[in-house]
C-alpha cells in the first residue's frame, strides 16, 4: 500500500497525484450512474478544442448521475449546514490529454447558488442553478429530480440495485467509466486540469425508471430515448480530496 505524508493511499491510482496540498474537501453521496454509448464526432463538437475524447472499444460515452454533494468544504475548515450539502445532477463524458484520462462535464445542475457562481467564474466548471434533491439508501433505492431554475429542463426518476456491490477490474467497461481521477475544463480560452483523490468506487448493477429526462436530450447527443439508460449502477458514495484546476501549458485557443 503507498501511503502519503497526508494519509492518502493512492496504489489504486494509474499517474501520479500532485505533491502540494488539497484545497477542497466533499463527499459524493447516493450515486445513480446511467450511461448511453454515443457517436463521437457527435460528442467531439461538445468538447473545448485540444481535448479528445477517451474510447473503449472504439465507444464514446456519456453519464448522467444524480447525487449528493456532501460537505463540500475548503480542505482545512468544516462544512457549513444549509450551505455545504446540495443535490448535483450532471451530465459527463470521458476524455485525455497528455496520457492522462479524466471526465468532462457538459453540464453540473446543483442546487447550490454558491458553487454555481464561483466554479463557474473560478474555473469554467459548467453549473447551472436548479433545484435538485436525491433521497434513499442503497439498499433501498435512491429517488430523484432536478429542474433547471432557467429553461426548466431536468430529470426525474429512481433506481434500485439488483446486485451485490463489487469494485471494477482493469480492462472492463466498469474500470474505464469509474476509475476517474481527473478532470478538465476550458475557461479564458485555455484547458484547465485538475486532480480528484478517493478509493476505488463499490458500487451494483441497477435498473432505472426515469420519468423524465429533458436534460439529456438538450445536448441533441443522438439518444434516441434519454428515458432508457444503456448501463445502470448505483453506489454509496466516496470521499473526496481535489486540487486546483490549473492551466495546461501551452495550451490557448480562441
């Protein structure tokens, strides 16, 4: 086990994480992850120039994933009831730049008016205002729904798993959608990345009844029917260690 100075096991970890401190602290919480195979040229036009998109098997994928933003808070200091905790609902897919793979969000509708201004102006993180709520338990099942605060778009529904919880193999579709540990944005023209700590995910297979899902038909990805997920999964949750977002060198685009 390789363990930092700052308790961080990070074995599970394919590239090295960054020496200097964590600036964020926050747990993800009652996770539903529904996924669609989609065409990539379509999803390439979605993505800042530079940035290419992450294959499996010569597939390109999008997520929608429901969950709490738990404790969010800056890395030395506690979380702040009423403030810290909110419903996230965003819509990602899959990249990699410079060897490093990571995930790219379209969208982050979260019911935290604070992160929607600051990721935003901050870091070029694509949050949007909704109001958005996750309740349940994993063994019971997780219900949804979120509507945009402008335009009104959002998604609704449940799911239950329908297996028992296990970890992803390296080599399996599982492994190249969860084991994440990156991300990237554009803002000011330029790509941005950044780094995520936390333990490999536990989750199960699930089935999802979507009630509505106008979120992911406004990205016009070519799903033909945004109600009925490819792939399915639900997990408890993580918790998570970030970075900054810092600028890739070299790397301006107009």
């Amino acid at each position: 086990m390789v363990t930092r100075r700052d308790g961080l096991n990070v074995d599970h970890i394919p590239f090295p994480m960054p020496e200097g401190r964590s600036v964020l602290r926050q747990n993800w919480k009652k996770l539903t992850f529904m996924h669609w195979s989609v065409d990539p040229e379509v999803l390439q036009r979605h993505l800042p120039a530079g940035l290419d998109l992450d294959l499996h098997e010569g597939k390109a994928y999008i997520g929608c994933i429901p969950f709490v933003m738990e404790k969010v808070r800056p890395a030395r200091l506690p979380a702040v009831p009423g403030i810290s905790t909110f419903g996230e609902f965003n819509i990602r897919t899959y990249v990699t730049k410079n060897g490093i793979p990571g995930v790219f969000f379209l969208t982050l509708d979260a019911q935290s008016r604070v992160t929607c201004f600051y990721a935003n102006r901050r870091y070029g993180l694509a949050y949007r205002h909704a109001k958005a709520s996750v309740s349940g338990t994993l063994e019971a099942g997780y219900a949804w729904s979120s509507t945009r605060t402008k335009g009104g778009v959002g998604l609704v529904g449940s799911s239950k798993k329908t297996s028992e919880v296990r970890q992803a193999k390296p080599g399996t579709l599982e492994y190249f959608l969860f084991e994440r540990y990156s991300l990237y944005t554009s803002h000011n023209g330029r790509l941005r990345h950044g780094y995520t700590h936390h333990v490999k995910w536990w989750y199960a297979d699930a089935t999802a009844h979507v009630v509505r899902n106008t979120l992911v038909d406004s990205y016009h990805l070519g799903i033909e029917d945004a109600t009925q997920p490819e792939l399915v999964h639900i997990s408890e949750g993580v918790e998570v260690v970030t970075w900054h977002l810092l600028p890739l060198e070299g790397e301006v685009h107009d």
